[in-house]
C-alpha cells in the first residue's frame, strides 16, 4: 500500500524520500469461529510535503487504494482503513 501511495504521489511531483514519508501499521486480529484471522488493517500515513502540493496529496490518498494490488487482494475480507497526517516541508 506504502509503494502504491508514493508512485501515484510521484505522479504528482510529491517527493516520497524516506525522511519525508512514512507509515505507522496497526491491525487487529481476531478469533473467527475458532481460526485467527486478520479483522482490520489501519495504516497512518505521515508526509512532508509544501503547502502548495498538500491537496495533491490528499487527493492522491482518496484515490491509491483502487491500484493497489495488496489492498485489492483483501478488499471485502478485510476491514482497511487509513489516514494521512501532513506536515509542511
């Protein structure tokens, strides 16, 4: 999801260096009718960006998860959720 998000920032001239952006992942997993399976997923995006491209970037995030292959997989089987804290730089 993480490499996603940076290529369709790039598409939109948003440098995606690593002291620049940066994920923090949570999940919850929990017993299922005896089996442990993975409920949800929450992902907590952090990116520098200047003022000038933080709707860009806002943008990009409402729209990554529809290319993304790994969300894509477990859309429907898993509960994924995410949102992204901007700090200008």
């Amino acid at each position: 999801m993480m490499g996603t998000l940076a290529a369709v920032l790039a598409g939109k001239k948003i440098r995606t260096f690593q002291d620049r952006y940066r994920a923090m992942v949570t999940g919850d997993i929990e017993d299922v009718d005896g089996v442990l399976k993975i409920t949800r997923i929450h992902v907590h995006y952090h990116l520098k960006v200047p003022q000038e491209k933080q709707q860009d970037a806002t943008e990009a995030l409402d729209n990554y998860i529809t290319l993304c292959p790994g969300a894509q997989s477990v859309v429907g089987c898993i509960d994924l959720t995410h949102e992204l804290t901007l700090e200008d730089g």
